[in-house]
C-alpha cells in the first residue's frame, strides 16, 4: 500500500511541476512579443521573430498541460488547470496570429 502512495505522490508532484512549466511558458510567451505589440516604443527596424517563438512556448505549454492531466485524469482541479492553460494558449494564439 505503500508503494502505491508513493507512486501516486510521484505522480502528483510531477504534475504539479508540468503546469508550472506550462504557466511558466505562457507568460513567457507574452514577454516575447512586448516589442510586436508595441513598435513605438522601439523605435528603428527589427526583425520581429518573437511571434514563433511565442507560438513555440505555446505549443509546449498545451503539450506538458496535456501530459500533467493524462497523469492525474480523476482530479477536477486538474482538468480546470489544464483547460485553464489550454483557453490561454488558444487565446495567445489567436492574438500572434495577425504577428506571423
């Protein structure tokens, strides 16, 4: 019995570390593209490459947020983390879209 709560510890403390990666990722993903949203600010021409790396840091964030809820798929506050995750990642998505 033992073993089994320990697996089942392991299991949420990973889980809990892929959505702070996946939180960590989302706003980094804001941070790379502060110069796209706001060019007056800095002024002169630029190539503007944070619009894929945002999209990078998106992709993996839905990616370990789908990998924490496989591992915890009975918990409901997993699920709305994940969805939570997921609505901000199609939300930064939509927004970098008109960037690319």
């Amino acid at each position: 019995m033992t073993t089994t709560r320990a697996s089942s510890m392991v299991k949420s403390c990973a889980a809990a570390a892929l959505y702070a990666v996946a939180a960590a990722l989302v706003l980094f993903s804001f941070a790379m593209t502060v110069e796209a949203d706001n060019p007056a600010a800095f002024p002169g021409r630029r190539d503007n490459d944070g619009a894929f790396g945002a999209l990078l840091c998106v992709g993996v964030a839905a990616l370990s947020a789908a990998v924490a809820v496989t591992s915890l798929s009975r918990r409901l506050l997993s699920k709305a983390a994940c969805a939570t995750i997921i609505l901000v990642c199609v939300c930064r998505v939509v927004g970098v879209a008109g960037q690319l």
